[in-house]
C-alpha cells in the first residue's frame, strides 16, 4: 500500500484555487490507486509554531533563542521536527498546494521547508526521498510569464524547485493556475478570460500528474 503526502498551503478553504488543482490530482491518483493512503498536513489551517526552528536553530549552535517569544522546550521542538521528517520519509509521493502571497511563500510553507532543512538525512546525500514523485498544484494571483510586467517576482516557485528538485533531489510536476485574482481585482477584468483558461489548463494538468504519478509509485511498489 503506497502513501501520498497532500501538504496545503492556502488560508482559505471556499474559493482557493491551490487547493482546488490538490483535489484534481488526488482524485486522479485514487482513481488509480484506490487503496492508497492520502496523509493530509494542512499548514493554511493548522500552521505549525514558529518558535520550533528558532528553537532548534539556536540549540544546534549552543544557543539560546534570541527572545523569549522564540522559546519553546527543546524536546517539543524536536519531536515535531521529527514528525515533520518522518512523515516526508515514509511518503511516496507529495502533493504540495501552495499559493503565492506576496511574490513569494508564507510563514506556514517556509516554517515547514525549514524543519525538514534541519534534518541532515533529508539536506545531506544521498537523500532517502530522492527519486520519489512531487506533484505542485500552484496559484498565482497574477501573470508572471516572460513578457509580462511581473516576470521575475514569482519567487515561490523557483525556491519549491530549488529544495525538491535540487536539495531532496525529488521528480518535480507543476500544475500551476495564474491570474488568479482577475475575477475579484478592479482593473483585471480583461484577463478574467485568461484566468479561466490557465485555471482549467492547470485542472487538466493536476489530473494528468496524478495518474502519471500513481502508476509510477504502483510500478515501483509491484
């Protein structure tokens, strides 16, 4: 029996567009996999402390957190980082939805990366999760296309990149959704066509990456 990991980003639940291209690609992948397990860690709901990476940064150098609203025990601190880790670890696939909050990822998304950053089986070669399948189900409020006025600013999805693809040496596919606020922000009410269209282009392809996916984990499972 195989594990998809399902991360969500979004602090909305009616209405996101990450989430929603998440429920395309899960759905693909059960259609598949029926038996598979789905691990659900929903950081937009349920964000994890941010005092657990100060806390275990400053221990790792002999320190103590700069202020007492970066204390938490050290032992708490641990034992979620490890859950954190563990759980990447016994995943065969992850599903990460996330959106783009001010050009780049929230707190809640780089809380979690930096746990997982601080297990030295995960950062250091050769990663245990290597090889293994990421599916990005993204959204992006605007245009950030070579051409477009915000070419350049997305700097969450080169980072996701930058840790899955290069640090945990993980296979990356995108479904990614932009122009996202068109239907809701005065002055983008021209790209609202365009917006319906990557939204249902990323649909298709969240679906295409949760069938390919599931077939490779039952493949590598048989």
């Amino acid at each position: 029996m195989s594990t998809l990991l399902r991360v969500d980003a979004s602090i909305r639940l009616d209405g996101s567009v990450s989430r929603a291209l998440a429920d395309s690609a899960e759905a693909a992948w059960k259609a598949e996999h029926p038996d598979g397990v789905v691990v659900r860690r929903d950081l937009g709901q349920h964000p994890l402390p941010a005092t657990v990476w100060p806390t275990l940064a400053a221990a790792q150098v002999g320190q103590e957190p700069v202020a007492d609203s970066d204390r938490m025990p050290l032992d708490e601190a641990k034992a979620i980082a490890a859950d954190v880790a563990a759980e990447l670890r016994a995943a065969d696939a992850v599903l990460l939805a996330v959106p783009l909050y001010n050009y780049g990822i929230a707190q809640n998304v780089k809380t979690w990366i930096d746990l997982l950053l601080i297990d030295k089986e995960l950062v250091h070669g050769p990663s245990p999760i290597a090889g293994r399948p990421a599916i990005f189900a993204l959204a992006r409020g605007g245009g950030y296309a070579p051409g477009t006025p915000k070419h350049g600013w997305d700097h969450a999805t080169p980072y996701l990149e930058r840790i899955f693809g290069e640090v945990f040496g993980m296979n990356i596919r995108t479904a990614a959704a932009e122009l996202t606020l068109a239907p809701v922000t005065p002055g983008m009410e021209q790209l609202i066509d365009a917006s319906k269209v990557s939204e249902s282009e990323a649909h298709v392809d969240a679906e295409k990456h949760g069938t390919v996916v599931a077939r490779e984990v039952i493949g590598t499972a048989a």
